[in-house]
C-alpha cells in the first residue's frame, strides 16, 4: 500500500487485486477525519493488525472491505463508507 498527497492510496490485497481509491469526497464529511485532509498526515497511513483495516495515528482507521464493493454489494448498510470512497 502507498499513500499518494493528497487523498489517493494505492492498495493491493493479498489475493491480487489492485486498487487506487481518492477519499478526497469521504475526508470532506464529518470533523472525524479532518486529520486526514493535511497530506502529511493521510500519507503516515498503516495497514492495521491482520491486514483488516487501514490505520492512522489518533484512532482512525477504514474497514479493508470497504474498498472492495464486491465483497459486500449485497449488504450496502453494512459498509456505508464505500459510498464516500471513489475508486479509480
């Protein structure tokens, strides 16, 4: 995973899939992750225990699932973040 300024991440997950995702759209919602808006801070992002979640400094973090919609298509509620996030 790489973290391009000022929103992009660069995600590759263990079975192969690639995905690059701006959450320029999802940082602009809600005071939660105001940190993220300053790219020196999106950029210290980690991958959380178990390769589960995305992870920055101040306990926030993404569900790894919510960057791959086929995973929970069928349960939209379960994972309204995807809709803040933009795939490219």
């Amino acid at each position: 995973m790489t973290a391009e300024a000022p929103h992009t991440l660069h995600l590759t997950f263990t079975d192969g899939v690639k995905i690059t995702t701006d959450l320029s759209s999802l940082l602009s919602i809600g005071s939660i992750f105001a940190p993220l808006r300053q790219p020196e801070f999106f950029e210290r992002v980690a991958i959380g225990d178990k390769g589960r979640s995305l992870i920055w400094p101040g306990e926030i973090d993404l569900d790894a699932n919510s960057f791959r919609p086929e995973k929970f298509l069928d349960r939209k509620s379960d994972y309204p973040l995807y809709f803040g996030i933009n795939l490219i």
